[in-house]
C-alpha cells in the first residue's frame, strides 16, 4: 500500500509511518513528564522540531548544487527531501544541551518507543519482487509498444496526467533531467487520457519526452496498484521494481533514486 486513502487526497504511507513512529515518542516522553518530570513534556516537542529541521537542512547541504539552482525550493517540504541520520544527531545534540543529565535515559526512552514502532512498520512492509508489467500502450503517434520492451536499461516510469497539478510541476524537471540522463530510460505513461489532451498540454508547455505513452483505460495503475498521482516507478535493467515514489519529486530526490538505479 502506498497511501493512506482519505476520500480524494491519498497520503504517503511512508508520511504516515513516521508520523506516527514520532507520536509514539511523543506519547512516551508526556507519559513520563507526568510521573518523573515536567520538563520531559516540551523536551519532546521541541527536539522533534529540531530533528525535523536537522533532517531537512542535512538533505539539503547534501544536494546543495541542485538546491542553488533553485533556492527557493528549500521550502518545499512537501516533495519530501529529509536526512534520518541529521535528523537523530540534530535531535540528540538538543537533547545532550537542554536536559539534565539524570532525564537522558527517559528521553532515550521516548526515542526507543519511536524507533520500535518504525521498526515495526519496516518489518512489516516488505514487498513481493514486482517486475515490468507487460502491457501493451500507444504513443502519441500511435505506434504500439510493450513496457516488457524497456527491459535492458534502468527505466523511470511516471504515471501522471494533464489534470494534476503535481504532475504539471514535475514533468518539466522530470523531462530535463531525462536529456542529462541517457542511460537511463524514462517513461511517462499518461493516465486516462487521449492523445489530443496530451499533445495539446506538451505543446503548450514546450516539452518534447522521447517516450510518453497513453493509457487511456488506466491499465498501468491497475497492474502496478497506483493510488494516486503521480507515481514514479524505478527498475533496474531485468526490469525488476527497485523503488516507487508517490506524490511530486524533487530534483534532488529523483537524483537520489537515479543512483540507486546505477
């Protein structure tokens, strides 16, 4: 399961997982403001904003050259784009500096409850191998092509459409960024649309992909279990399922799944 469906809006599990690892924290370290020590309570809240914003800045510096481009981009936390590592060092470090040192081993209570609960979630999601789906789509000119086909490269396969804001954001990074990548393959499989809404959006926006193909009656969701859009699906070269992303991509996180792929 991707996402955490809620009438039209489909949630990242990945979000909702950490969401909750840190409210068990959260819940732990209030529980034990109540029984040892108040200062436990704002503890909690304030290194969890600390670590949130030691992960972000972490990811950030890691990518500085993408983010200069753009600095701006910075803020947009919703395309994820956060360091775990940088996240727990800002954290402890805030925690070694504002608590005593007889409230550490509460605090690495609350932390551990955290953790057991993202373990937990980690143990629990392994996913099934899930290779290239074989179907049979059409590009924009008509020309059948089989996804099987794409086997032999590393492939990105964007599911989006015209209608969704996301996807109008990304695709221009998305379609640079495949021009400086030519080792590997990227596909973008427009969902439920026909060819004159699809050549009439490219067009407007100036942006010519070697490889957008139309899935008008959304068999690619179905095969591969979309529940939102857009989705991005990386396979290395036996055309094996090695990462999917929902939601807009950064630069700099699409960047990061292209190393993964290599």
């Amino acid at each position: 399961m991707d996402a955490l469906q809620l009438g039209p809006f489909a949630i990242p599990w990945a979000r909702v997982q950490v969401a909750l690892a840190l409210l068990a924290g959260v819940v732990v370290a209030e529980a034990l403001a109540r029984k040892v020590d108040k200062r436990l309570a704002p503890w909690a809240y304030n290194a969890l904003l600390v670590g949130l914003l030691g992960a972000r800045l972490g990811f950030v510096l890691e990518n500085l050259s993408v983010y200069a481009r753009d600095p701006l981009s910075v803020l947009y936390v919703w395309q994820g784009g956060f360091d775990p590592l940088w996240g727990i060092l800002a954290s402890g470090g805030y925690t070694l500096m504002v608590l005593p040192k007889h409230l550490w081993r509460y605090a690495l209570v609350a932390a551990l409850a955290a953790g057991l609960v993202a373990g937990l979630f980690l143990r629990g999601g392994a996913r099934q191998e899930v290779g290239l789906p074989a179907l049979t789509l059409t590009t924009l000119g008509g020309t059948s092509v089989n996804l099987k086909d794409f086997r032999g490269k590393p492939l990105v396969l964007n599911a989006w459409a015209t209608w969704c804001p996301p996807c109008r954001r990304e695709l221009p990074m998305m379609v640079r960024v495949s021009r400086e990548n030519p080792e590997v393959r990227f596909a973008f499989v427009s969902q439920g649309e026909g060819p004159a809404v699809v050549r009439s959006f490219l067009e407007q926006e100036g942006l010519a992909a070697d490889w957008v193909l139309l899935d008008p009656e959304t068999r690619l969701s179905q095969a591969l279990g979309v529940q939102g859009l857009p989705t991005t699906f990386f396979f290395d070269g036996e055309g094996r399922l090695v990462a999917r992303h929902l939601g807009e991509l950064s630069e700099a996180l699409l960047l990061g799944y292209l190393r993964v792929l290599r």
